[in-house]
C-alpha cells in the first residue's frame, strides 16, 4: 500500500504540472519495487520515450489518467486484502476468548 501511496501522488504531480514548462513526467516501476520490497522508498525516474511538447513538457494526460485508474485498482485490491486479513486474525483471537 506504501507502494500505491508514492505512485499516486507521482501521478498527481504528473498531471498537477502538466502545463509546466520543462516539467519531466517521474514514475516509478511498481512491478521493480513490488518485487524487491525492500522498506525503503522506491526509485523514481524520469520516464522516457514520451513526447516532449514545445515547452519541454512531456506529461501525456491520458497516461497519468490510465495510471490513476491502475493504482486505484490496485490500492483497492491491497486494502480488500488487508481488510480480510484483519478480519481473520480479529476472528481468531475472538475464538481464543471463548475457549
């Protein structure tokens, strides 16, 4: 979820400076970090390969919306699975109590 948290706000920022001259789209490779899941924060990199406007911007709007779809997905998934995890333990100490 950690995860989920820094890309959402990298797409924010994305889409927030999308009219900013020379703003750079930043993302992170979720699949890299998900893998390593190491406690620290993740990388973040300048995307490449986007389009890159007049004005030096690159931020493609229906990617970061694309994005946001993805990670609101995903948050939503991790927090259903958080949920029923909790939910399992809650029960369990619940049987110990009646015991």
């Amino acid at each position: 979820m950690d995860l989920l948290s820094v890309r959402q706000r990298l797409v924010a920022s994305n889409i927030a400076n999308a009219a900013t001259p020379g703003y750079k789209t930043m993302d992170m490779n979720f699949e890299q970090e998900l893998r390593s899941a190491i406690p620290s924060l993740p990388g973040i990199d300048e995307v490449e390969g986007l389009k890159t406007n007049n004005d030096g911007n690159n931020v493609n709007i229906d990617r970061e919306a694309r994005l946001l779809s993805e990670n609101a997905l995903r948050f939503s998934v991790a927090s259903q699975l958080l949920k029923t995890q909790i939910k399992y333990l809650k029960n369990a100490i619940d049987e110990g109590r009646n015991s």
